[in-house]
C-alpha cells in the first residue's frame, strides 16, 4: 500500500522535536525525510530498530501486543530525554495508559487467548499474524499468500487453491480479511467462507474511524474476533 509524501509531512517532521518512524521497511519516506538536513534534528524512534527487527520482517507491529507495550515504554522514555524537568509527568502518563488506556484492550486479549487457544483460523493478509500468534490461534493460511496480499504482489494459483480449500473443506473456523484492501483473491476468498458459513472477521490496517484512540480500535477489532470465535465454537 504505496504512500508517498506530502509537503506538509516534510514540514511536520522539519518542525518537529521527535518523530516516531515504522521502519521494517514500511515507511521509508519518512528515513530520508529525516536524513535531509535540519537545524535541529529531532529524536527518532524507529519502531524496527527497538524491536530488532529489518526490513522482510512483518512491519505490522501495532498489532503485537507485545511490540506495543516496548513502543509505550519508549516513547515516555523518549519524551524524558527532550523534557527532563516533566520526567515525573511522563512516567505518570506512561504508567496510566498501561495500567488504565490499556486495561479493555489487556481484557480482551486475555479472554481470547484463555478461551479459544488453538482455534483453527484462515487470514487475507499478513496484518493478522502477530495478534493471531499473541492470541494463540492457529493460523492455516499459507504465509506466502498472506504476504503477498499486503504487498501487492501476484499470489500463487497453488496458495490460492489453498486457501479456499482451507474454507470448502472447513479446515478452519474463522475467516479475518482486511476491508482495506479487498483484492479479487481476497473477494474469492470471502466467497469462499460464505459458501461455507464460515464466520468472517473484518479488520483494518490504520486506525477505525480515524478518529478513534488505539485502544477503541483494537478493542473494537477483539470484540468482532471474539464475536466469530463464539459463533464458530459454541463457547
């Protein structure tokens, strides 16, 4: 899913005191914005660095529970560096949202993964993986097709195949596809698993709507798993 920049998005990052970049590959507009020259060169946060992870790894990690929390940390921490006087504020804000912001969202994850651990589960894109893995599911679709969906590049007629046999044969119980970005392979995907009446799970990539905080979003996204999870399994 090409972006490229605008002018304000260069103005923004010239401007700003701290950028908080993607990285793994996702956003690399954003690096040689940043290495343009400035007066005052903010401080970065590259998600992929923090997390040790390079470009070919899946760059979704807003989905990662985990890589979430290790974000949350260090953007107070990197709010600490620019503003040492309001250490304090910051290290209460952090500790808010973890504690408060997150409690839905920390509630929800653990439901799923105490109640439907090792569910079988088919996915159009590779958004999907880390909160399917952080919730223990089993995840059925072939990695390549799933990359190759959110990447945009041509998928196999042999994982295509897969996948809907996947869903005919119902080998898995949930079917998740990202509304964002309905390919034909993923529109006969979906087909697929309505033929079958396999209950289907929209997501998206960014934030719905744009106005919600992260936490409504994801808990939003958790509710509707969950929802297809209890219809699937009767529990």
């Amino acid at each position: 899913h090409a972006y490229g920049p605008t002018v304000a998005d260069a103005v923004g990052l010239a401007r700003s005191d701290m950028a908080i970049v993607n990285g793994i590959g996702y956003d690399r507009w954003s690096s040689q914005l940043l290495a343009a020259d400035a007066p005052r060169p903010p401080i970065v946060l590259d998600v992929g660095d923090l997390l040790g992870l390079r470009e070919g790894a899946n760059p979704h990690q807003w989905y990662s529970p985990a890589s979430v929390e290790r974000v949350i940390t260090a953007i107070a921490a990197d709010y600490e560096r620019l503003d040492p006087r309001d250490a304090a504020y910051f290290e209460r804000r952090r500790i808010e949202i973890e504690q408060r912001g997150l409690a839905g969202y920390r509630r929800m994850l653990a439901l799923i993964r105490g109640r439907y651990h090792g569910v079988a589960v088919g996915y159009s894109e590779s958004i999907f993986e880390p909160l399917g893995r952080a919730l223990g599911l089993r995840l059925l679709t072939p990695a390549r097709f799933a990359r190759a969906i959110a990447e945009g590049t041509e998928v196999s007629a042999g994982d295509t195949r897969t996948v809907e046999a996947q869903a005919r044969n119902h080998e898995i119980d949930v079917w998740v596809y990202n509304r964002q970005n309905t390919t034909p392979d993923v529109e006969r995907a979906n087909q697929a698993a309505r033929a079958a009446h396999i209950p289907i799970v929209a997501i998206t990539e960014t934030l719905a709507p744009a106005s919600a905080s992260f936490q409504q979003w994801q808990v939003s996204e958790l509710t509707g798993l969950l929802r297809a999870l209890e219809e699937a399994t009767g529990r």
